[in-house]
C-alpha cells in the first residue's frame, strides 16, 4: 500500500454517548423499539437523564466514532470527517481522539452544542439509543468534498448517514474522487428500513465493503434469510459483505465465496454498546494492513468480544495491551 497521512478516515457524527443501565420497564418512557436509534432533541434527553434510575457516564461515541478510536489503538493512522460543538463537548471530543492516537485535523467546527446519545444498557446487555445530533446534524453536503479525504486510503462511513441523503451521497462522491476504497456501516434496521429505496444503488455505485448485523440485513433483504443467503444478497452490490450475529459469529460473502468468523467463546455481555463498531475497527485493521479475511474476522471478533464485557465503548488500558499483544 503507498504511504498515505492516513489510511483511515471516518465519516459520521462525533457525538457523546451518555450511558446508562435501567431496567426494561424504563424504556417505556422513551418509546419505541427495543434495541433501536431514535433521533431526538436535546430537551428530549435531557428529560430523560433527570429520570434515570442510575448514575449514568459519559464518553465519545457515535459509531464510526467508535470505530476510529479503536482502529487508532490497534495502530492505523486516523481521522475523522463530522462537525463538533462550541461547547466543551466538541473540545472534549476532539482532543479525546488525539489523546487515543488519531488526528483531529478534518473536524469542522459547529454553531451549537456538541451532540449527545442516551444509551439505555438493560440486564440482558442490549443497548435502546436515543440520539441529539446536535451540531453534528449541521453538516451540510456543501461542505463535504473530494478534498476532505486527499491523503487518505480508507474511509469508513456510518449508516446514520442515510438520514440526510444529499449529505450521503455528497460523502460518497468525495470519498470516491480522492481515490478511496469505502466502507459502510448500515447502523440499524430502522436505518435500512427508511433508505432501502436508494441503498442498493448507492452500495453497487460507491461501497467496496458493507457491514451489517443480522437485523440490518434482514430488512435489506426484506426478511431473514439465513446468514449466507443475506450475506450473498448484500454481496451481489457489493466486493464485500459481512453480516455479524453475535454469539453465532459472522459470515463474510466475497468473489462467490463464504467465510464464517465464529465469535470467541464464553463471552458474557454486559452491554452491546460499540460491538458492531469495534468489530468493525478489528476487521479494518486486518484488512488494510492485507491479512486474509479469516485473520480479518478474527480481530474484529476479539474486539466484540472485550467491548461488550465493559459499560460503553471504552475498553481499559490494560485491555488493550493484551489484546495487541495477543494479536501481534
């Protein structure tokens, strides 16, 4: 691979995660499905942060956010392309990814505050998001270009996205005209289920790697349709797709092939917040620095597995020297 200032950009909403555990009566409160994102307002969540049963914590999140901060821990040099806040949150944000080894340099500065996302961990480990994007919601597809992503290899993009399709599509273009190979997180099936008019055109069009759970490739595929039949579909618009189904593991569908990453055994989740993210991050390392897509689904499997036994999307220091080590 040449040398680039980084071989990872990623593109989403830089926003705080806010996490909190409660028991399953508590989402009642907030509405809608279980184990879904829901956009909101910040009057919203902060209503919602004064009921809580619990202490709560705070830490950046979003999910190529998450992505990037684990991908800069396991070495790839990163940034990330969103708009932060005027608030401490933005700064925070910012020099928090510097602080895990990424660069801060491709931000774009907002108007208003930073955003913030309530995760609700119920005591089976499942996480019910419901998000303020705050200024990250300001981006605007004209600020968006080819040149945001001169020097990089890789942009990794967030399914969030697809909510605002000018913005998508102008992410895209860009990431293209500057050379990039791409990937795309499809985030949640109530993502999928609102763009499904326009998200196979714009995978066969712009992707080279899709990532998806289960749910999300149902609503794809417009129901489940067993793990390599989804995973197929996705790939027929696709060089690579892989579809994650936790404990049963992942099943990644590329030149008319199957291979399956079984997930790493007797994991007890404690919260699901960052799987998909993390497991993610694992994968790209792999696949940017060229291992075979088996080593590939191995390390973002071993990354699902340590984030989902910790609260949030922070592993420990400690943590992550073992799991560098044991990688090598």
């Amino acid at each position: 691979m040449l040398y680039t200032n980084y071989e990872l950009v990623g593109v989403g909403s830089p926003i705080i995660d806010v996490l909190a555990r409660v028991p399953d009566s508590f989402l009642k409160t907030v509405g809608g499905d279980k184990g879904g994102m829901v956009l909101t307002d910040a009057a919203s969540i902060s209503d919602w942060m004064a009921k809580l049963p619990d202490s709560y914590v705070e830490a950046p999140g979003g999910s190529a956010g998450n992505t990037i901060f684990a991908a800069a821990r396991m070495g790839l040099r990163t940034t990330f392309i969103g708009k932060t806040g005027n608030d401490a949150g933005g700064t925070y944000y910012r020099e928090q990814l510097k602080a895990h080894g990424g660069g801060s340099t491709h931000f774009k500065d907002g108007n208003i505050p930073n955003g913030r996302c309530l995760s609700l961990i119920t005591p089976d480990g499942e996480r019910t998001l419901r998000t303020d994007l705050g200024a990250a919601a300001t981006l605007n597809p004209e600020e968006v270009n080819a040149a945001d992503f001169a020097g990089c290899s890789h942009a990794h993009i967030e399914g969030y996205l697809l909510f605002n399709p000018e913005l998508m599509l102008a992410v895209l273009k860009g990431a293209k005209e500057a050379d990039c190979t791409v990937s795309l997180d499809l985030a949640s099936f109530e993502v999928v289920n609102a763009a499904i008019a326009d998200l196979p055109g714009l995978l066969e069009e712009y992707v080279d790697l899709v990532f998806a759970n289960e749910e999300e490739a149902g609503a794809y595929c417009g129901g489940f349709k067993g793990m390599e039949a989804m995973a197929f579909e996705l790939a027929k618009v696709c060089d690579l797709a892989v579809v994650k189904a936790g404990r049963q593991g992942a099943w990644m569908a590329r030149d008319k092939k199957i291979h399956h990453s079984p997930a790493v055994p007797g994991i007890q989740a404690l919260d699901t917040t960052g799987a998909g993210d993390y497991w993610a991050a694992g994968f790209l390392a792999g696949w940017l620095r060229g291992k075979p897509i088996d080593i590939c689904g191995k390390w973002g499997a071993r990354l699902g597995a340590e984030i989902v036994q910790v609260i949030g999307a922070e592993l420990p220091e400690e943590t992550w020297g073992k799991v560098l080590k044991d990688l090598g």
